[in-house]
C-alpha cells in the first residue's frame, strides 16, 4: 500500500517537472532562435508479481512497475520559422550551424540573430556580447552593412570579415545557458557550418503553441489523476490502520 503512495508521488514529481519544462517553452515562443526542451521519463526497475500458496510451483503473473523518473531534458534543435524583419541586423541561419559569440564566461553559440552594432563599432548580440568572425570579433565603420549567404560581412563595399559559423554532430552534448546561448563541452570539436544565411529575417522559435498547450493540459490530468491514487492509498492506510488493526 505504501508503495503504490510512493509510486504515484514518483509520477506526481515527474509531471510537475515536465510541466515546468512546458511553461518555459511557452513564455520563449517569442524568442528568436530559441529551442524548446522536451522531458525525457523512464520508469524505475520493474519487478515481477508470482501467485504464492500453490505448492511447488509458482507461476508469475506479471510485472509491476514501482515509480517513474525524469531521466533528461533534451533539446529539440530543429529549425524554426524564418520571418523577414527587413533590419539589416537581423540575420537568419537556413540550415545547421550556430552563431559564435564571445562572453565572459567564454566562447558560445546561439541561434538568435538579433544583432546591432555597439558603440565601438562592433557586431554584438542583443545582450552585448561580441559576435565572432573567422580572425576576430567583426567591426562595423560604415553605413551599410551587407551579408552574404556565405556569411561574407561586406560594409560599404568592403568586406571586412566573415561570420564563424559552427555545427556539431552531436547537439545532444550542447548545454543550454539562457538568452539562447550553448555551449560545447571541451572534447566536441565544432565544424564549419553548412547552413546559409538570411540578411534582414530572423529565425523565430520552434515551439508549436497549440501543442505545448495539448502538452500542458495532459500532464496537468496526469498530475491529478496520481495525486487521487495518493489519496485513495491514504484513505485505505487510515482504514488498516483504524478498522483492520483493531481486530
């Protein structure tokens, strides 16, 4: 009896995760560039039900499973809408690849493409930190900025550097750090990028509202419903406990 309490408050914990992970997809589905999370559960180790009292033999008659655990947060890294913005700024990666920025904390990577140009002439994310290019952080003195799909940066007609674009093979070892930024992990060597990019448009997120709602409403019916089981567990207990132990 116990046990079928643990096991419900297991699925309860899992659910409220999973939840959490919902929620914050739906408050980036405006963020450009953004990839959402999906919660990843497995189940603890099942064990097997036998009849006793049979004599010699003692036939199984299942299994039963003992509670359930989040066992990751992935990340989805397929693409989102490109919408045109007309803002020669913004810059949208068509394809696989990844934007490299420099912060204080090191080199990282995102997919947002909202860019200015900073008070020293620099090419720097909407948070400030300096966008890369292939021999150095890319400055922009001039009046008209031009990128091509190749990621050529060409300020009134001279091209001054060219964007480092970086893909992965394997985007599972990515950590995610917030503001849309990732990082690699010390032994993943990234490669130049495949994808093309997009002058004046901006990659929106790939979150789908509707089904992150869908998503949302289920695990809240999921919830409820385990959080019944550890009720009714509880009212039996108090039953054992009241009317059976007297006798």
């Amino acid at each position: 009896m116990i046990r079928g309490i643990y096991s419900a408050a297991s699925g309860m914990l899992a659910e409220a995760e999973r939840t959490d992970v919902i929620s914050n997809n739906l408050a980036n589905a405006n963020t450009a560039g953004f990839k959402k999370d999906v919660t990843v559960t497995k189940d603890f180790a099942n064990i097997l039900i036998a009849r006793v009292n049979d004599g010699n033999e003692v036939p199984i008659i299942g299994s039963m499973g003992t509670g359930v655990m989040v066992d990751e947060v992935a990340t989805n890294y397929t693409g989102g809408t490109v919408k045109t913005t007309g803002n020669d700024f913004d810059l949208a990666i068509e394809g696989q690849g990844f934007f490299t920025v420099e912060t204080p904390q090191g080199i990282r990577y995102t997919r947002n493409g909202t860019l200015a140009k900073s008070t020293q002439g620099e090419l720097v994310t909407s948070d400030g930190y300096r966008v890369l290019g292939e021999n150095g952080p890319i400055i922009i003195n001039g009046s008209k900025m031009t990128v091509s799909g190749d990621g050529r940066v060409i300020v009134d007609n001279v091209e001054v550097g060219r964007l480092r674009m970086r893909d992965f093979a394997d985007t599972k070892q990515l950590k995610k750090e917030g503001s849309s930024l990732v990082s690699a992990t010390d032994d993943q060597q990234g490669q130049p990028a495949t994808g093309s990019v997009r002058q004046g448009s901006l990659e929106m997120s790939n979150v789908n509202v509707i089904g992150e709602m869908v998503n949302l409403i289920t695990n809240y019916r999921a919830y409820e419903i385990n959080g019944k089981v550890v009720q009714s567990h509880d009212t039996l207990l108090g039953k054992a406990v009241n009317e059976v132990g007297k006798l």
